[in-house]
DNA sequence: ATTTTTAGGTACAGTCATGTATCTTATTGC
DNA sequence: GCAATAAGATACATGACTGTACCTAAAAAT
C-alpha cells in the first residue's frame, strides 16, 4: 500500500534496490550458510524467478548487494586530538558492524566454509580503493603531521584497536560502550605508538561486561 | 573394515565418540548453519535415529561433543623468557583455533544467528574452570614474578595478543606464522605491559601476505 | 498504437532434512 | 542361557529450497 506513484510493478532500480536490501538483511541475520534465493524472494516481494534471471546463487547476488551500498563513514580526524580521534574512530567501526551490511560481510569472513574467491570479489568490489581502516586513517594523519613516529605504524599496529573491538564484539555479542573504547585506545593503541597514555580520567579498568573469550580462549 | 575386535556393533562410548567426532568435523566445515542431523548421522555411519534418541537437535549434540573435547593445550611459562613464552602461547592459540574444534567454537561464536543460551552453554560447559586465555596465563606468571607491573594488566592487555591473532586469521583464513606472531609481541603485547619491544632482528614489518582487513574495513 | 522487454505468478519434479514409527538383532547384564 | 537394552536399518509423511518451464500483463521503447 506504499505509494508507487501509480504503478503496481516495480523495475530497474527499484527492484534492485529492494532485493539488495533484503538480502543483505537475509545474509546478516543468518550468515551465508542459510542464505537461499527463496528468504530473498519473500522478502523482497518478488518472484524467485526474477532472482534467477541475473544471478545463479544467494551468494553471487549478496556480493552484488553489498557492492552497491553505501560506503562506510570515513574518519574525519580533527584539530588536535588523537586520543578523541582514534576514539571516535572505532565508534564508527562499532556502527558499522552492528548495520546489516556489516553484519553480513563479518558472517562471511568468518563463515568456515567460506570460498576464497568469494572472499577476494569482496575485498575487489565492496572494499576496493579506500582510504584505510578506521583507527589507520587517524593514525597516519597524525604521523603525516609529525606527532606519531611513522616507523611505528606497521600493520600489526593499525590493526591493534580494530582487533580488539571486533574481539569485543564476538565475545559479547553487543556493542563496547564508550569507556571499552577509550581503555582500547588508552591502554593498548596509545603504548604501540610510543605515547604514554593519557591519564586514566577514573583509574578503574572499563567494566568486563561479559566474559573474556579469546578467539581460541576461555573466561579470563 | 576396520579391526572392531570382531565386534559389528559400536555401543557407549566407542559410538558417542564417533558421534562426537562427525558433530565436531561437521560444525567445523559448515558452521552451526548447515550442522543437520542427517550429515552427522552418516558421517558417523550410524542411523539418525540413533541420534534422536540422545538429541533433540544438532545443536544440542554439539555442545555435548564439544564439552567432552581434549581440553586445549595450556601455555608453560619458562623460566626467564617472556618474549618467547608469549609468542609460544600465541603459537598454542593458533594451533587450536585451526582443530575441528576451534574451528566450530569458533564457527558459533561468529555466527550472526547465534542463541546467546547456546554461547553461554559453551561457555560453562566447555570452558569452565579453566586458568585463562593463552597470552593471560603467560603474562599473569611474570606478573607474580614481579617483572610486569600488575596493574597493567586490565582486560583490554590480557586480550591483545589473542585479538590480533583472530583478527589476522579472519582476514587471511590462514595460520599466521611466527613471525607475525613476533611482531604482535614486539609491537602490541609488550609495550602494552610497559616494556621497551626488544630490539627487533629486521627492521622490516611483517610481511603482508594477503590483506588486512578491519572487523569493519577495508585493505589497508 | 504497437512492439519489446521484463516483472509477477503458478506449477512441477527433484533433492534434502525432519521427526516418528517399526522391526531386527548384536551386545550386555543377570 | 535368557532377558533387557540399545544400535542398525527401513519406511513414511512433511516441509523447505532448487532450478526450470510457462504464461500474463505492466512498463518502456519505437
């Protein structure tokens, strides 16, 4: 009962913009091992038919869907304020992984029986010429303006806060508040870099939340 | 054809820990997604009803055969080596993580339609009482010892050598070798403690192999 | 206005997994 | 040896998804 304008049947852009969307929905809500053209077709309201006429498979058509999203908000880092920036920079990554096209990409990548093409057709299509990571993007900035020692940045320490929210993440299942931001930054971003981390505001530790699950762990 | 003893029928515990074993193996290939009855069933050579009657459902059993496991293997802290002993139990994590049963711990704990009554199942069945993560035993040990400052050691420190070592493995699919568990150590853990990183033997980063890619990101 | 394109809808045969029921028989306990 | 137990095997109705065929009618192109 959605006004279209008069017309009862959609086509084009339309059409493709509803089934992108319902099957990025589909593939986040339950990972590509129970992606099927029928979820898709149900939720798009359209016919499996129609499906069958461009792709072959839920995955081949997901990977199209995500190539067409929206990108992801870029860090805009500011004046002076790394810690903030860095901070920030991670709650947008949060955001993102919590969207459904976050979702879906990260049910990919950690789908076990995930095919490396697939994998690489993501990386060329959905990810290809961006700028860098999130907690990178502010890092270098800084660097380029001569307050972080370039030398330091290797790709073990660019990756330091994303690996440690994504843990985050698949440990609790939920989004880190912002104090297990700023400890991230603090306590394990800030050192890597060479800086000493800023005076602890509360000297708590952020609260555990849940439990702590290493990627091959158990509770700390 | 193999030597059953003369025996044509596996019962108790010869047929659970082939049922054990298929759950675990198919979990690992397929994720709890496409874990069925009925591929358990015949990867067991048994007969679903067999099954049925222990298991409501595949789930179900796979908790059960998750929690009779080998439990993984612990670090051994050494006597005066904490460089080395950290990355022998990132060592130890990736070995893990690349079993049948890492790698369907893992396949449940990323899948986007996990029950949180089955991850916390997981977690007070297979991971009870157990000393902590890989990296945590290690550091805790030297701690005691009065070479790492105590207080260091908040959540977010104990997780960081396990966080980039998951997250590596999401990217690249693939076990990260010593080297990359070097630079994690030299790189992240250790000045996370507040020790200087020894001096590196090459300058040089690790290499990049494939990508890195951010939990929400993008090649760097 | 007429033709071309393509979305919507129905139908169907084939495959796979589900639960349940039923029967036979190997193994175990007494 | 005999009875109880439980594994192995077969069958069946049900339901989900697949891939294809086929038809219709709406929207766009001419």
């Amino acid at each position: 009962m959605a006004d279209t304008g008069g017309r009862t049947r959609r086509r084009g852009k339309d059409l493709l913009d509803a089934i992108y969307a319902a099957a990025v929905e589909e593939a986040a809500a339950g990972g590509p091992g129970r992606l099927t053209m029928d979820a898709i077709a149900k939720r798009a309201a359209t016919a499996r038919t129609t499906l069958y006429r461009r792709w072959s498979d839920p995955l081949d058509l997901l990977l199209d869907a995500l190539a067409e999203l929206h990108p992801v908000e870029q860090p805009a880092p500011g004046a002076d304020d790394l810690r903030g920036d860095l901070i920030a920079s991670l709650r947008l990554m949060v955001d993102w992984g919590f969207s459904p096209a976050g979702r879906a990409v990260l049910a990919i990548l950690a789908d076990p029986a995930r095919d490396p093409a697939v994998v690489d057709a993501l990386f060329e299509r959905v990810f290809a010429r961006r700028g860098g990571t999130f907690t990178q993007t502010v890092l270098r900035h800084y660097a380029h303006e001569g307050r972080i020692d370039p030398a330091r940045l290797t790709p073990v320490v660019l990756d330091i806060g994303e690996a440690l929210v994504a843990k985050r993440i698949m440990d609790t299942g939920e989004a880190p508040d912002d104090d297990y931001l700023a400890a991230v930054v603090d306590q394990a971003v800030l050192p890597a870099v060479g800086l000493p981390a800023e005076p602890p505001r509360h000297p708590r530790t952020p609260r555990r939340g849940g439990r702590t699950v290493t990627r091959g762990g158990e509770p700390a």
